[in-house]
C-alpha cells in the first residue's frame, strides 16, 4: 500500500452484515450481503446488493446446496454426507463432488437506499433473483450503468451450465425488463461504460481461461449492449507484484482529467498468489481507445487491513462492483471477506498520482 495514500474506512464499516437483513424465504438464513452495483439519485444512494442464503436445518455430517429448479418455480436442497467418496468441501462457497461442482448458498440481488450513504434501509424482498436455469445456482455481484435515462444492471449468473453474464434493464430498480444471457461461460466480472465511445457501446469483461493463460480484463464493444464483439485484451496480471495471479474489472469506469487529457479511470480488482489476497487497484484508459492503458497502480489502492477484511466467510478479500465521484472524493463500497458491505472514501488525486 501507497505511504501516500489516504484511506477513510466508514467508522460504521461494516455498514451492512447478514444480520440486518432478512432472509427471502424460510427456512434459509442470510450468510453474506456483499458486493453491491451502485447508482446515485439526487442525494440519495442506491445499491443493489448480493444477498446469499443458505438453509438452516443441515444434519451436522451433512453439506447443502440450494438450487433453483425450474419446472417448479422453486428452491430445492441437494445434500450430501460429509463422508461421501471424494467430496471436497474445503472452500465454504463450494462442494465439489462426482465431477461436478455446486455453491452452499443462493444469492439475489436486492435493493437498498441511504441518504446520507452510510445507513441503509434494506428491501426485504429481492429485487432480481433466480427465475431461468441459466440462472439456477443465483444471482450475482451487479453493475449498473446509466445511459440515456435508463439504468442498464449485468450481473453473474451462475448454473451447472457455468459462469455467465446476464442483463437487464430498468428505470427505477424495481421493475426490471430481463435481456438474458449476454456473454456465455466462462465469464464474468462485466463493467459497462456509461456512455459510447466511437459510436459504440463498450464494455470490460473477464474470460477465465483454463490450461493456458490467466485471467485477465478484455474490452468489447456492442451496436446494441447485447451483442457482443471486437474483443480486445486490456491488462494482464503482473508476475511478482500486487495483482500477480489474476485481475478483473470492478466498478463501472467514469471519465477523469490526468496529466492534462481526458481519460477513463477503472478501478478494478487483483489476486495475489500467496497468501491469497484480493485487493483494488485503479486502471487508466485512453479516452477514445479505452484498449490502451495509460497508466496503472503501482501499489493497491484498497487492500485486505481492516479485522473485517481479513476475517469472515472468506478472508483476506476486498472487491467492489460500485462506487460515485464528488469531486476529489471517490467514495467506494466494496464486499468484505465475501460476507459484508463496507464503504471507503479515498482521494481521485492521490490514486492518480499512484499509477505508473
């Protein structure tokens, strides 16, 4: 971490945990509220959280996952003995089991609001959740970009089919107009730019190549936000240093002046190899070809420090799929250890003058 850099963690971090919010159904209780898309109304904040659930009532020898079945409209529980031949249960957020893997929670998306964008009334009802078998294991980590009076929301979807990107529209975050499937597995990690760019929507994404290569950030571009083409690779991990075992985007990227040109500014996400760390750096793009980097953290911006950071359902991870600009104020909010909703302000110019 930059000496130079100023970090403002919220004094209330964590703003949200699973314990103030309901669950959706019974019988399930809330195991993560993390990771929210972030929109800015006049003064008031909005965010479209992941809320994961898991049920309650597992046999102590047993482990569940929750699935959305289709043909019924419903949630139904596969479970497995803790003894079975070859399971492997060692990450909490998966089981891996005859080949196949499954998640130990069911995520949607819902919505909350804040006006002074640290305390938050949380909806009770999920305001997207699982309705399509491309969508079976849940909904995850959105992004919301405003073009045109519209609010456009990608977010993961995650099934037995893979690891995809979906959308929908909506000019409220209530009523939501579902656009499917708009880039097939294995991807995820999608930002739309808030506006076009050579008479094209872009957008950056992230394939997770297996056996060759590592997962890096690729920009597309789009006549429409939902076909897709015209891939190009953006940035890769950085043998030795902050971001060396895989990146991905983050928020949605917004427009900055630096070093007297105009630009995009993308913050976005790193693993480290060992120990396993994710943290947040900040990516500048040029303003018209937003393939070419023009300058990158040297160090993170946001990394791991913090006990609830460090701790929790999945340790040693910040990342963020949101934040808004006030000025010099970059005020991001971010998923803690894969269970919490945490808030910080850092300084646009002291990022800046981070990038190499």
């Amino acid at each position: 971490m930059s000496p130079s850099l100023s970090i403002h963690r919220a004094a209330g971090n964590p703003i949200l945990t699973p314990a103030m919010v309901v669950a959706s159904r019974p019988g399930f209780r809330v195991v993560g509220v993390f990771n929210p898309g972030v929109l800015r109304v006049g003064h008031e904040t909005q965010l479209l959280l992941r809320v994961a659930e898991a049920p309650c009532d597992v046999a102590v020898d047993e482990v569940a996952a929750p699935i959305y079945d289709h043909p019924s409209r419903s949630v139904v529980i596969r479970t497995w003995k803790k003894s079975t031949p070859g399971i492997d249960t060692s990450d909490r957020r998966i089981i891996a089991v005859g080949g196949d893997t499954y998640l130990t929670s069911l995520s949607h998306l819902r919505l909350a609001r804040s006006a002074d964008g640290i305390s938050f009334r949380v909806d009770t009802k999920p305001a997207l959740e699982a309705a399509h078998p491309l969508e079976a294991f849940g909904l995850e980590d959105a992004r919301i970009t405003s073009i045109g009076g519209c609010y456009w929301i990608n977010y993961t979807a995650v099934s037995s089919a893979g690891i995809a990107t979906a959308l929908a529209k909506s000019d409220d975050l209530i009523t939501f107009e579902r656009l499917g499937i708009i880039l097939p597995p294995p991807n995820r990690d999608v930002a739309i730019f808030p506006e076009r760019v050579g008479g094209r929507y872009l957008a950056l994404h992230r394939p997770m190549p297996e056996g060759i290569g590592r997962p890096s950030i690729w920009l597309a571009s789009s006549p429409d936000l939902l076909t897709w083409g015209e891939h190009r690779l953006v940035a890769s991990p950085r043998p030795g240093k902050w971001d060396d075992l895989k990146i991905g985007g983050g928020a949605v990227p917004f427009r900055v002046m630096a070093f007297g040109r105009d630009a995009w500014l993308v913050v976005y996400h790193g693993v480290t190899a060992s120990p396993l760390t994710y943290s947040l750096g900040a990516l500048l793009l040029d303003a018209d070809d937003p393939s070419r980097v023009l300058g990158r953290s040297r160090d993170p911006i946001l990394a791991p420090e913090a006990p609830y950071e460090r701790e929790g359902f999945f340790g040693n991870v910040v990342f963020t799929c949101g934040l808004y600009v006030e000025g010099d104020v970059v005020r991001i909010y971010y998923g803690a250890a894969d269970g919490v909703t945490c808030v910080a302000d850092l300084s646009l110019a002291q990022i800046l003058a981070g990038l190499m």
